[in-house]
C-alpha cells in the first residue's frame, strides 16, 4: 500500500511539473521576440524597487480607489484595517498559545487571519493559498469537513 501511493504521488507530481515546463516554455510562433539589454542600478535604486514591492509600502501608502478581486477597497482597508485585523490575529495566537484558550479552534483562525490580511500576497483570494485550500478541502470534496462528522451521506 505504501509503494503504491508513493508512485501515485510520484506520478501526481511529475504530471503537474510537466504541465508547468509546457506553460512556462516561450511563444514564439515565427516572431522573433527582441532582446532585452541589461540595465544596471545603483544600490538605492535597488533598494527602493525593493521598498515598493513590499506590503509595508502597502500599508504606508495606499492607492485610493484600488479594485481588489472586484471589490473597491478603500484607503481604511487597506491600511489600518489590515493592521487592526493582524493585531486581532495575534491577540488570537496568544489566547490559544498562552492562555490554552481552545487552541484548536483559534490557533487556525489566527492563522487564516493573518495570511489573509498581508497585502500584495493575495494569499486569500480564489488563486491564492487559501483560496485553493477551500475549493480542494471544502468546495469540491468536504474533505476537511469530515473530520469529527460521524453522519454519513
């Protein structure tokens, strides 16, 4: 039983990195795609990019009128609101750490919180981590759900 899921796992695995080498192989179709020359940066250039790339710029400078998933988030949102929201997380993860405050219930919730409330990550979102999560685990199979559940359907 044992080898027979490690090959299924194998052949799981191997199936998905072949799809990923196709989709990530280039376009051409007979153009020739220009080459694209290096342009070097200095050091605050760089670190700057790197600034403006981070969900810390997100949160110091929010874009008004930002459109997220199809939903307009306002400048709250997307600062303060996800800051109150991270604390709330951690005040969570203390309950359910320090406290033994049914930690079985809040150490996922905070968790789930704080994924979910870092910006640019898009870990909640339908193509994100969580959102993945739920469509594998909940959506499709209620594989998550079964656990505990003695009614059988």
């Amino acid at each position: 039983m044992k080898r027979f899921l490690l090959v299924l796992i194998t052949l799981v695995c191997f199936s998905f990195l072949q799809a990923n080498a196709q989709e990530m192989q280039p376009q051409t179709n007979g153009i020739k795609q220009e080459q694209q020359q290096y342009q070097p940066k200095s050091i605050g250039a760089m670190f700057h990019n790197f600034y403006e790339s981070t969900g810390l710029n997100a949160f110091l400078n929010p874009i008004e009128g930002k459109v997220f998933h199809g939903h307009v988030l306002s400048t709250f949102h997307q600062s303060f609101g996800r800051v109150t929201m991270i604390l709330i997380a951690f005040l969570l993860f203390y309950l359910a750490i320090a406290k033994g405050f049914e930690p079985l219930l809040l150490l996922p919730i905070a968790f789930g919180g704080l994924l979910a409330n870092i910006p640019i990550a898009d870990i909640a979102g339908p193509h994100g981590f969580l959102g993945v999560l739920f469509n594998m685990g909940i959506a499709d199979t209620e594989l998550f759900l079964g656990i505990g559940n003695t009614h059988i359907k």
